[in-house]
C-alpha cells in the first residue's frame, strides 16, 4: 500500500495519539485515539481501521471515527 498524502500533517495526528486526551475531554491512554468510551461508541469498522499505521488510512480512519463521534454519522 502506497503512502497518502494528507491534509493535516502527520505531526498532528501523532501529537493527538501521544496526548492523553481525548477529544470528548476525558482521559484516554497515550498511544490510543481515544478514550474507552468513545472507542466503544465507534462502529466495529471504524475500530478496526484505527489500527492502520500512519501514512497508510490511519489519518483518514481517525478523521472517520472523529466525525462519528461529533456528528452520529460516517460518510464515505
């Protein structure tokens, strides 16, 4: 699989995965995207692709989960 370039720089999305917040406020692990409860509010889907790397649909898969998680619903 070919590496994708992406919008937001990578340095972002690592930052996020290293901090120990998630999105929703509460406290989440460092090295995870996001807390236990929003983890469990994902769709099976979304959780397995928040396991791709970086560079390679991780960002796109963060950014899916992302939306889902503010707006309910996952788009294409």
């Amino acid at each position: 699989m070919k590496p994708m370039e992406h919008p937001k720089n990578m340095l972002w999305y690592l930052q996020e995965v290293q901090s120990e917040t998630c999105q929703c406020g509460g406290w989440k692990r460092s090295s995870l995207s996001f807390c236990y409860s929003c983890f469990l509010r994902l769709p099976h889907e979304l959780r397995e692709a928040l396991y791709r790397t970086m560079g390679h649909g991780f960002e796109e898969a963060y950014d899916a989960a992302s939306k889902y998680l503010i707006e309910g619903e996952v788009k294409p």
